[in-house]
C-alpha cells in the first residue's frame, strides 16, 4: 500500500530519512479495526519521530502520521483517538506508564490503511469534513485539554498563547475566544500575528514584548526561546500550561519569580479518549473550524514536512487522499 515513513532515525537531517512509498498492508488483530484514511494531519511529533525520538532504532522503518479520519470497513466515519493504552488500562489515557502513540509502537496514518484498536475510533460529525477531522486528534486535543482541564481559567479572564501560527496554538486562539476568553498572542512576524488576529485574538504582540498588563494564563508550546516571557507575563497566583518545547526544553526556571509570586506551573499531554468526543461535540455545537494551513496529496508529504521544520506554518498542515 501507499505511505509515507521514516527510512531510520536521522538526528542531524531528519527530513533525508523521510520516504514516500510502498509498504506492506497491515494485519488485524482481534480487537482492532482497519480505517481507511482519507485525510491525516502533520504534528511536531513526525519530525521527532524522523529524529528518532521517542522510538527505537529497530522499529524503523515506521509510517508516520499520530492522526487522522477515515472510513471503517463498514462505511462508518471516524476520527481517531492517538493514545493507545496498554490492555486493560483503567483511568485516565494520558496517565498509562505504558501508554504509546501512533508511529511510536505501532505504524501511523499516512498511508492508504491503518488499524487501531476499536476504542480509538470515535465517529467523526457530520458538520466536519475529513480535512477539519484530522486535526481534532492531536493538535486540537492538546489544546482542549490544556484549556479546560489543566488551566482553570473561567470565562472573561486573559489568556496569553505563545507563538500564533503553529497547530496547537491556533487552536488555542479559536477555543479560547470561543469559550468567551479574552485571547493575547504573540508571533514572531507581522504574518503570523495578523493570523491570529483573523481566528479572533483580541491583541497580539511582537514575540518578547512587554505587555500592557499581566495575564491570568499562559499557554506554552515553544519553550526556551518564550519561558522566561511567559513567567515574566503572569499575575501572581497565575498558571503556565506547558504542553511542548519546539525551541529547546532547558530554559530558566526562574525558580524565584515562580515561588515569589506563587505562580503555577502545569503539564499537560494530549489528552482522553473521553475528552476527544467531547471536543468533537463542542466544534460540532459551536460552530468552530479549525484553521487549516496547507491541505497537499499524500504525495506531496515532502513539502509539508519542508515546511513544518521550516517554521513555515500558518495552522494544520493536512495531507488527503486524491
């Protein structure tokens, strides 16, 4: 069948690693069900993966892709859920020690098939196409739960999302202004700001600039290049949720401005099976769309990645079937 995988992990030039293809069509355990993919979505985590983070050597060659929808054998529409869980897992998803994403145990959705087990497929609403559906997964996920699980933060309050163009992000921006949030944004060009700005951020800023006042939140998915803003920028008793570091990891904690000021720090990853259904319930009654960068052919899965380690995002890249 059609994919595109990584080769083997290249540390210093991930993208040498990256094949288009053929690979063998997947086998189906018992339990686990086949989807057809007709759209999948490109994370960060892809480009970790090309790296050879968070897999090991002699589980290459892997097809990449955490996220997707697709088509059940039977003609349902889904959406799927990345987290597989260890059998028998109970509680919470993102919580399993022995939890795995796809691409990082089991092959992922760029390719023509790919088989999850059945709890990670959760029927896809028809108000989303497939293209909006692939994002839900990781990204949107990410963001859903980086809000309105992990932050506290109530409507009318001010939230600051670092970075205005990348997927989670953008997806902050919509789901905070949705949620009746005032929303902040920085980006590092005049492009990117006016960008969030279009999905309803109520003011942006120059990537380090000094506020007008402090926030109530920040959302982090940059890391070292934005830490030391993003706990300059919080009132006392205010929260960073953390959930990447594009960056780089080891900023400055600067452990006494944090203490001093009693300021929060939270991690957050991904998110539920339970807590996917109900961001899909909420885009549905809500009427949000995410805001989709690039939409390319499988085929063309070189220029995305390209762009993706680039920097050169203006929200999901997705990549659909022709």
């Amino acid at each position: 069948m059609f994919a595109v995988y990584a080769k083997e992990p290249n540390q210093d030039d991930p993208l040498a690693s990256l094949v288009v293809g053929e690979r063998p069509e997947p086998e189906v355990p018992e339990g686990w069900v086949r989807v057809a993919v007709r759209a999948a979505s490109l994370n960060m985590h892809d480009i970790w993966t090309l790296r050879g983070v968070g897999i090991k050597p002699n589980q290459f060659p892997m097809i990449l892709g955490c996220d997707g929808a697709g088509v059940l054998d039977d003609g349902t529409e889904v959406v799927l859920h990345s987290v597989v869980n260890a059998p028998g897992w109970q509680g919470d998803d993102t919580l399993d020690p022995k939890r795995t994403l796809l691409t990082e145990r089991y092959q992922g959705t760029f390719a023509d098939w790919v088989v999850v087990p059945a709890r990670n497929v959760l029927p896809k609403p028809a108000s989303l196409s497939f293209t909006e559906a692939a994002t839900m997964g990781t990204a949107w996920l990410t963001a859903y739960r980086m809000l309105f699980v992990k932050s506290g933060l109530r409507p009318g309050q001010t939230m600051l999302v670092q970075g205005a163009s990348g997927g989670v992000a953008t997806a902050l921006v919509q789901l905070g202004v949705a949620a009746g949030m005032r929303v902040w944004s920085t980006g590092r060009t005049e492009e990117k700001r006016a960008l969030a700005e279009r999905l309803g951020a109520h003011r942006t800023f120059e990537s380090g600039a000094r506020l007008p006042e402090r926030v109530d939140a920040v959302f982090e998915t940059v890391g070292k290049a934005t830490w030391g803003h993003s706990v300059r920028s919080l009132k006392p008793g205010g929260v960073i949720v953390v959930s990447g570091s594009t960056s780089g990891p080891n900023a400055d904690a600067e452990l006494q401005r944090v203490f001093f000021l009693q300021l929060r720090v939270v991690g957050s990853t991904m998110g539920t099976r339970d807590e996917l259904a109900d961001l899909l319930a909420y885009v549905d009654l809500a009427g949000i769309r995410p805001q989709i960068g690039a939409e390319l052919p499988f085929t063309e899965a070189e220029r995305g990645f390209r762009d993706m380690h680039e920097g050169a995002t203006a929200g999901k890249i997705v990549f659909v079937r022709e």
